[in-house]
C-alpha cells in the first residue's frame, strides 16, 4: 500500500510539472531554445515546404485550366471543317498543351503548301479550265515530325518545376535525419558533462531530434505524393497530345495527299 501511495503521489507531481517542461510546453519556444544548428535545420526545411506547396499549389491550378482548355479546344477541332477556323480560336485556348502542338502541324502544313502550290491551308484556286486545284503536300512525315517536336515542347513546359518536388522528397529526409543526430549528440554531450541521465538532462537534445525528424517528414510526404499525382497527369496530358497528333496527321492525310 505504501509503494502504491508512492506511486500514484509521483503521478500526481509528473502531471503538475509537464505543463512546465520542455516536452509539454509550446512548440515554438522549444524550436526558440534549441541550438542554432537544429534552427538552422528547420528553416532549410521550412524553406523547402513552403517552396514545394507554392509549385504544388501552382501545378495543379495550371493543370486544371489546361484540362478545361483542352476540352474546349477539341470540341472545336472536330466539329470545324476547316483549320483556319481552329486556328482562329487558339490564341483563347492558349494555356492547352493541344494548341501549341495543333499550331506547330498548322504551319508546316501552310509552309509546304505555298513551296508546292502557291496556296495555304485556307486557300483555293481554280485553273484555267474551271476545275478546282487541290493542295498537296510534299512531305507528310515533315509535318508528324513537326507535330512531335511541338509535343516535346509542351511537355517540358508541363514538367517546368515538377522535378523540385522529387528533389524535395529525397533531399528533406536526410536533412531531418541530420538534425535528429545532432540532437542525440546534444543529448549524450549534456550526459557527459551533468554526470547525470535524468529527463531534465537529456530532453531538450531528444526534443530537437525528434522536431527535426518531423519537419523532414513533413516536406518530404506531400512532395511524394504530389510528385506522382503530377508526373501522372503528365503522362496523360502527354497520350492526348499523342491522340491528338495522330487525328491531325490522318486528316491532312486525307485532305492533302
């Protein structure tokens, strides 16, 4: 009965004191206290978080309204008969990846045209006789090439910044690892000149470990996740773009050669 009466009054003090100490008292004041390393630490990281939200917030609003765009743009695509009249609603869709690549097939088509013929896309001619002169092109794997090298481009615009995110998911750990071990050093360094093990001693060098190790993890888990959600809808904006050159090329395959 006397251990238990022991016992239970060392409880009572433990839940007096926590409020009070350095593991129950406020965040901040904690990081305040800690050693300039581990401060040091916690803004390289605080910098690299708020940078990855800032791309990741960017992205995605980009993403969305090329989403949007796209959708507009193709709807127009296949319900014209012509491709001046695309053309002419692409300077209001400019933010889709399709556009740039639809504008890049559209100028080797009128480039080639007026090499062979003397005409563009929106042109027309009638020979001397009254029969209509019909375009064609001279090299139609030139203009697959040219829709190509305008979807490489929209993908690298695509891809602009996403790369930060997967340096921020492999670097930010090994960061806050770094300051976690600077923190059990400061632990066993306090050990070492108290002569003493107790909580008071060895606190304040597990509570920067332990902060560093959660900032790290915080930078580093959004910008996994981000990554892949992004690099993901890349990689579908990339098919479209695919699709999208193979309808183009089919259509100016029918109407040019």
């Amino acid at each position: 009965m006397r251990t238990l009466g022991y016992l239970a009054l060392a409880l009572q003090v433990q839940g007096a004191a926590a409020p009070e100490g350095v593991l129950g008292g406020n965040l901040l004041r904690l990081v305040f206290r800690s050693s300039w390393l581990a401060q040091f630490v916690l803004l390289i990281l605080l910098l690299f978080s708020v940078a990855s939200w800032g791309i990741i917030l960017y992205k995605l609003w980009t993403f969305r309204r090329a989403e949007r765009q796209s959708t507009t743009f193709l709807d127009v695509f296949r319900k014209s008969s012509k491709f001046s009249e695309v053309h002419a609603v692409c300077k209001t869709l400019s933010d889709s990846p399709l556009v740039g690549v639809f504008q890049s097939g559209y100028a080797e088509l009128n480039t080639q045209l007026r090499q062979t013929g003397g005409v563009s896309v929106t042109a027309q001619t009638i020979a001397p006789g009254g029969v209509q002169v019909r375009p064609t092109l001279k090299s139609l794997p030139a203009v697959d090439r040219a829709l190509l090298r305008a979807s490489t481009q929209e993908i690298n615009k695509l891809e602009e910044r996403v790369p930060f995110l997967a340096t921020t998911a492999s670097i930010t750990p090994f960061i806050g690892l770094f300051g976690t071990v600077w923190g059990i050093i400061s632990a066993f360094d306090s050990i070492g000149q108290t002569a003493s093990t107790s909580l008071a001693v060895v606190a304040p060098g597990i509570a920067e470990a332990l902060i560093a190790t959660a900032a790290g993890l915080f930078a580093a888990i959004p910008a996994v996740y981000f990554y892949n959600l992004l690099a993901h809808r890349v990689k579908l904006f990339a098919t479209q773009m695919d699709d999208f050159s193979l309808e183009f090329l089919n259509i100016a395959e029918r109407n040019f050669t």
